[in-house]
C-alpha cells in the first residue's frame, strides 16, 4: 500500500492513501493521532505557573498551600524581613510555616537566618524542626515536593508570589532546601552554657565596655600577655576571631 508522508510530521504521523475520507476529500483524523495544540501548550504552561498578586489572594494562597501539605512542607523563610513593611508580627507568627493546625500531620522543615530570629519572641514555638543559617538565598514555601511558592521579588510573599507545579523545577527546589538544611544548625539541640567560663567573664565585661587591652589588664589586675590569652580562649569558645563578632554571638547566646 503506498503511503504518503507528510513534511514536517515525525513517524507514526503517515497518513495512507487508502484512508477513509471526510466529505470533500480529506483524510479523516485519528483520535488517538492528535498533534497538541497551541492553545494546550499555554494550558499546561498556567497550570505549571500561576502568578498571583494581591495581599488578600496571596496569603489565601499561602495558607491554602500551607493547609493542604500531608506529608511534608519546607520553607526558606526570614520571620523578620516583613517587620519594617507594615505588616504585623503576629501574622508573621500565626502564618508561619509549621503553625497552621492543617499541617501538624505534616513534618515540617523550616530554614531561617540567625539574625532575624532575634528580633522575635518565641520563633520556634510552632516548628517540628529547624535550621538556622547565617542567611537564606530566597524564601519558599514548598508542599509535598509538589506545589511551591516563591515571593516575585525573592523576599517578601505579600508583592506577589509564583506557585510552580512544575516538577522540575520544584525538585530543584527541594535538593537546594536539603543542602541548607545540611549546613544549618539545629537551635533547639544546640546544647550551650548558660555563660563563659567564670574566668573568661570579666574578659568579656572589659570587652563589652570597650576598654583597650592595657585598661582591661590594668583594671583586672594581670598582664597584658594573660589578659590577650585570655581574649583568645573566649574567642575560640565563641567560634569568632572578631571582637564585634565575639560581642554579637555572645548576645545571641544570652550570655550579656
């Protein structure tokens, strides 16, 4: 039987001669031979990415995403990046990952700067677990490594997010959240003394009221020489080779 092929159409697309035929001539169609419209595409490419905009229907959306996770919801998040934008703690709070009731079958991960955890009360309190970082790349919120969430301005959720279903993309997503997740620190486990060794606390007092080396010596009654040895063990227990940094951590630690 003699076939005639169609350019441009790949194999399995042959259409036969002796085909039965439409009025006026045509080959009729094959249900089960459909090229995917146009129209179809931009369907599935909606589907996979939606863009939504608006206070009232971004935090539906949210807490819909967040309500409908079974199995396992992650966040990059920074409970402290939406305190200067008019927006109240006590949404940040109760819109947090982790604290809707919907998800407490879920296991919840969720990544956080160390800074912005100082500047709220009790951040953990709703969490199953959590990491803390020095930073977050961006803020997502993603539910049972299959629908996620990420601000259009990469911070802020409330100017608009993108939900992504595509499945690609979100497993990008998941493998970069489990590297964060392997490099972060555990806030709660973290087991630390209530204070410096006692004799490393006058060192950190002296440090904290800004004295030069040779007032702090003079003033704790001991050479320069112990008084710098001194310094160095408290860095080292602080983990920091910066006295700025040495007085921040210690404020994290709640040791002043």
């Amino acid at each position: 039987m003699a076939v005639a092929v169609v350019p441009g159409f790949a194999p399995g697309w042959e259409l036969s001669r002796s085909a039965p035929r439409e009025p006026g001539g045509l080959p009729a169609q094959r249900a089960q031979h459909t090229l995917p419209t146009k129209q179809t595409e931009q369907v599935e490419q909606v589907e996979q990415l939606q863009q939504i905009r608006g206070v009232t229907r971004v935090r539906a959306a949210l807490a819909s995403l967040v309500g409908s996770a079974r199995h396992e919801l992650l966040s990059f998040d920074d409970p402290a990046a939406a305190l200067g934008q008019g927006i109240p703690e006590s949404f940040l709070r109760s819109g947090a990952p982790g604290c809707a009731p919907a998800v407490r079958t879920a296991r919840v991960r969720r990544i956080a700067p160390r800074h912005g955890l100082r500047q709220l009360r009790e951040p953990w309190r709703c969490l199953g677990e959590a990491r803390v970082t020095e930073s977050v790349p961006f803020r997502i919120i993603v539910a049972d490594r299959s629908v996620a969430a990420v601000p259009i301005d990469l911070d802020l959720h409330d100017n608009g997010v993108l939900l992504i279903r595509d499945p690609v993309v979100v497993q990008a997503l998941v493998r970069t959240h489990q590297a964060w997740w392997e490099a972060g620190e555990d806030p709660v486990r973290r087991a630390r003394p209530a204070g410096p060794p006692p004799h490393l606390r006058p060192v950190l007092d002296a440090i904290m009221a800004g004295l030069t080396d040779d007032a702090a010596a003079a003033r704790l009654n001991m050479s320069r020489r112990t008084y710098s040895r001194r310094v160095g063990e408290l860095m080292a227990a602080l983990g920091t080779t910066s006295r700025f940094r040495a007085g921040v951590e210690a404020a994290d630690r709640g040791w002043i």
